[in-house]
C-alpha cells in the first residue's frame, strides 16, 4: 500500500492514537495510512495516556482539539475556533468500545476540547461493518476535516491532493476483496510461499 501513499504537508499537527488490539491486528490499517499521508503527524501506540511525555507536550504546546462526536463537541462544519497557537488535532484509532476505554483512563484527554463535522459522505469502508452508515473509517475522517480546514481558510491544500488521499485506502479495500473472494486460492498460496520459506 505504501507505493500508493501520497503525502499532505499540513499547518496543522495529526496526533493518532492508537489502541494496542488495532497495532497488533494489523499494520497496513487506516491509522497507519493516515500517519503516512500525513507529514505533520505522530503516531502513538497505548490505552492510558495520562503521563505519556510527548502527548502531554504537544497539548502545552499547541491549541489541541480531540476528534470525537460528543453533544459538547465543536463543529467544524459550521465554523472553526480561532487561537493564537498552531492547532493539533488528536485521533483515537481503535474501535468504538476501545475508544471510550481510552479516552476514560487518559485524563489528559479529557482536558481537550471536542471536535466534531457533519457526516455527508458514506464509509467506502465496504469489508467492515461500521455502527452506523454515517461512520468513518480514520483516514475517511481526516479527509472530511481536512477539507473542512482548507474550507474555511486554515489549510491550503490542492484538489490532487485531496483526491489522491485515499488512494491507499482503496488499494487496501481491492486487495482485500480479491483476498475474500477466492479465499482458496489464496490459502494455496500463502501455503507454498510458508514451505519455501521452511
């Protein structure tokens, strides 16, 4: 998937977070991809992240927003806070129960303002079943505030580069369609590539 990555520089710092069951399930998920594509990004593995030094100096140091529905959340649909710092948005990668587990035992993550959009694009997530059709997969999610930033005049990002963005993503999907769909064949060959290597 790595060849199809294509980077974004960006104002504005990613901080992706993620939950050990989703680093040890696999490495090419979308919390990878994201942190690939994105040049202003770090990537952090873990649940509690209360006294992780690096997390806690990037909220001193920028004006730091987590990326979660919440009815307390701020909307970048409508509009976008302004502040004197640089922005650094934090993502929470992992699953739904994950999330609220994470989010519950890291105090300084409860600290961040909430930051939400209006879902108007369905998941091309189509090998995942989401809660709900309205649910993002990561890289989806940052795409959608990536357009709202530039939107509203705090990025300046070209139109190839949004549409480029999910180009490992979908390569991702493709290849592991193929894998479904002839699951036989595949366990063939992963099979003969196991001896060759035994």
């Amino acid at each position: 998937m790595c060849s199809e990555v294509h980077k974004i520089g960006t104002k504005t710092k990613f901080v992706i977070l993620m939950h050990p069951k989703e680093f040890k399930k696999v490495k090419n998920g979308t919390g990878h991809l994201t942190h690939l594509s994105l040049e202003n990004s770090e990537l952090f593995v873990g649940v509690d992240f209360t006294k992780h030094k690096r997390v806690n100096e990037i909220i001193d140091l920028y004006d730091s927003y987590i990326l979660y529905p919440s009815k307390d959340a701020i909307n970048i649909s409508k509009s976008i806070p302004e502040s004197q710092k640089k922005m650094a948005i934090f993502l929470i990668d992992s699953t739904w129960s994950c999330s609220l587990k994470m989010l519950r035992e890291s105090k300084n993550l409860q600290t961040l303002k909430q930051m939400s959009f209006d879902a108007v694009k369905l998941s091309e997530f189509k090998i995942k079943r989401q809660p709900s059709e309205q649910c993002l997969s990561t890289i989806e999610s940052v795409l959608s505030v990536l357009e709202l930033l530039a939107k509203h005049n705090k990025e300046k990002i070209k139109a190839s580069d949004f549409e480029e963005f999910l180009n490992p993503f979908r390569k991702m999907i493709k290849y592991q369609q193929k894998i479904i769909s002839n699951p036989l064949s595949n366990a063939v060959r992963f099979k003969k590539r196991r001896e060759r290597l035994e």
